[in-house]
C-alpha cells in the first residue's frame, strides 16, 4: 500500500540481499521510520518490542529471522537455537509457529552449505504468498461490502474495525481491511470507524495512520463507542482479523474483539473475520480454554505516548501510583458470534465443517501431543 504516494511493503530484504528491512511500527504516527535486520536478536527483538507486530507479519519477519539464524550458524544446533529464540517471541499468533515450522521443513534435509539459501527462498516464498492470500481476501471481502453498498442508496457502508489488520500487520494490503481498500480502489463509497484498541493504540496509531495515507474516509473512536453506534444504525458491518482460528471457528484476536462481537450479535450487525490460512490451528478446538494469550507489560496499561504541542513524543502515567493493573494482550470471541470468515478461498462459515471443508490440507494436521 502507499506511504506518502509511494507503493510500500512492511517487510523487505535490503540490496545487500540478506539482511532485512522493516517499518519501526513503534514509532507510527509521528514518524515513519525503517530499520535493517542483521541477526537473530534483532530479528527476535524486533518481534517481541513489536516494531513489528500483526500475525502474519510476525509469521514473516519470524522466517527472516531464522534465515539470519541459519547465516550465523546452519547447523542443526542453530536451526534449533534460532527457532526456539523466535517462538518464544509472541505467544498468541499461531503464523509464528507456522512460518517457523515453514523454514525448518525447507532446510532440515537440506546440506549444511544450501540451508541458508533454501531458507531465504522459504522465507521470500512466504512474503509473497502473503500478499496474494491478501489480495484474495481482498476480493472475497469487497464483493460482502459491495452488498452492503447496493442497499445504502449512494450513501457510505459504515465498516467498523478493532487494533490493525491492514497492510502494517502483514506484508502488504492486510486481513480485515483488505476487503476496505479493494472496495476503496474499486470506487465503492464507504467509511471506517477505527477502534483506538487501548492500551496500545494500534487502531489510533497505526490504522488511523494507513487508511489516511492511502485516502480511506476513517473516523477514530474510543473503544467503548461501538456498542453505541450500533445501536443508532451507524455501523453496517465490522470486520476483525485474528491472531489465531481454532478448528471450530473461535476467533482469538486483539483484547476487546468479543465486546464488539457481543454488542454486533444484539444489534444484529454482521461480525466478519478476516483471516489468511495460515492463522488456522486445527490443533486446538476450544479457543477460551487452549488458547495461550499474552499478558503484556503493565506499563502499557498504565501509560500513554504521544506528541506534544511542540513536536516531542513522551509517555505519560494515567494510572494512579499504586494501583494495580492487568493487561491481557488478545480474547477470544466463540464462532457462534461471527457471521462470516473471509478467507482466500471464500467468505465461509464460522464452523468445523466449513473450515476442514475449505482448507482439508491443512486440517489433516493431527492435534499436538496424538
Ligand atoms: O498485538 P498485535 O498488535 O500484534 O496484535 C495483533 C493485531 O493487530 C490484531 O490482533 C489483529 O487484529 C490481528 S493480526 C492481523
């Protein structure tokens, strides 16, 4: 997608050919600014202090990770150390173990001396696989918001959406705003209310920043609102991505995700999940009582960052010294709350049969510790 007019990706490798460019998310909006990858602990703190972060762009920059793991050290013992160091990164998104377990399949049986080129190619192979399961979900997702369009009389399909899922959480176009730009680009008339998503703000900082740099009409509202704008007919459909699909069609995603699921069901306003294939774990069923969600620094919670009046970014305590706080990263809404999986094979149902149905290759994977 565009970044001051410019076609921009969140994940590339430099001209050198191996070490790895990435967009600093950490410091959007008030600065856009890249950095390079060169080893393992970078590529490992890069995904843990989230200046990348977005499970499909965690899956990616995971897999470059381990190519410069493998550059170090091709040996079995660094394929092991590499891919131990990168999953202990983030808990929740499943595309890490996927994109990990990607990279080990391709250079395991390989020599020692073609295992970093078999990696790199893995690698570049999944960045690209990215965008084309995007683009798909893409053109899935527009032909549901071009319905919505039909019935609005020329007026804009009001499409709410929580944290980010565009183009800044995978490697380009994104998972729940895929549909939103193709539609966008299709001329489709339409408007997002963008959920801040505290405590990080990845809805205010970083959706808010990607749908204006591409021109999508937006409106930032603390997450509380949704309930509210439901009520008075002002959303026609949410769309979430996901950090993790369970076998039955629970969708883990971004904390909040279920209020809004919940206040979408009452208001009857369809809830649809955005998701690439490789955010599917048919090993687990049951997404409250397996999935692993990360608890995160309780700084985030008690502070906030931001730019002053006179251009300085700081942080800021909101809490008072003394209180105790919690901060649960990501929740999950049961299948029985979403109206619809949009996937890159199709707008699905939320259901175990659908999602062997639809994806039987990757549903054969036998559930961990048979
Ligand atoms: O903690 P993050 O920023 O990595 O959270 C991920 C997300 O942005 C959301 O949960 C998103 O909706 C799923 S990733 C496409």
């Amino acid at each position: 997608m565009k970044v001051d007019g410019k076609l921009t990706r969140t994940i590339w490798l430099e001209p050198d050919t191996w070490s790895v460019g990435i967009i600093d998310q950490t410091q959007l909006p008030h600065r856009y600014v890249t950095t390079r990858l060169t080893t393992l602990d970078e590529a490992a703190h890069a995904i843990k202090s989230m200046q990348v972060r977005g499970a499909p762009l965690i899956g990616a920059a995971a897999a470059y990770g381990l190519c410069l793991a493998l550059r170090n050290d091709a040996s079995d013992q660094g394929l092991e150390n590499g891919y131990a160091t990168l999953l202990k990164t983030r808990p929740t998104a499943i595309n890490l173990k996927w994109a990990l377990d990607e990279i080990a399949a391709a250079v395991r049986n390989q020599p020692r001396e073609a295992r970093v080129a078999a990696a790199y190619r893995r690698a570049a192979e999944i960045a690209e696989e990215d965008v084309v399961i995007n683009q798909a979900i893409g053109r899935n997702g527009c032909a549901l918001i071009e319905k919505f369009a039909a019935r609005k009389n020329g007026a804009p399909v009001n499409v709410l959406t929580h944290c980010n899922a565009g183009w800044l959480a995978a490697v380009d176009w994104g998972t729940a705003l895929a549909p939103v730009y193709t539609a966008f680009e299709k001329g489709v008339k339409l408007h997002v209310w963008v959920d801040e998503t505290r405590p990080r703000n990845q809805g205010a900082a970083l959706t808010a920043w990607e749908l204006g740099q591409h021109g999508v009409p937006h409106t930032v509202i603390a997450d509380n609102t949704g309930g509210h704008l439901m009520q008075h007919g002002l959303v026609d459909m949410a769309i979430v991505g996901t950090d993790r699909v369970t076998a039955q069609g629970d969708v883990c995603n971004k904390i909040g995700t279920y209020l809004k699921a919940l206040a979408a069901k009452d208001n009857d306003v369809p809830f649809y999940v955005g998701l690439p294939s490789p955010t599917i774990d048919f090993s687990v069923v049951d997404g409250v009582a397996e999935i692993p969600i990360e608890e995160r620094s309780h700084d985030e919670q008690a502070t906030m960052t931001g730019r002053t009046s006179d251009g300085r970014i700081e942080t800021v305590r909101v809490v008072p010294d003394g209180s105790a706080v919690a901060n649960y990263g990501f929740d999950v809404t049961p299948a029985r709350l979403i109206s619809g999986l949009i996937t890159e094979r199709g707008v699905i149902p939320a259901t175990r049969a659908a999602l062997a149905e639809t994806f039987p290759e990757r549903a054969g994977v036998q559930p961990a510790g048979s």
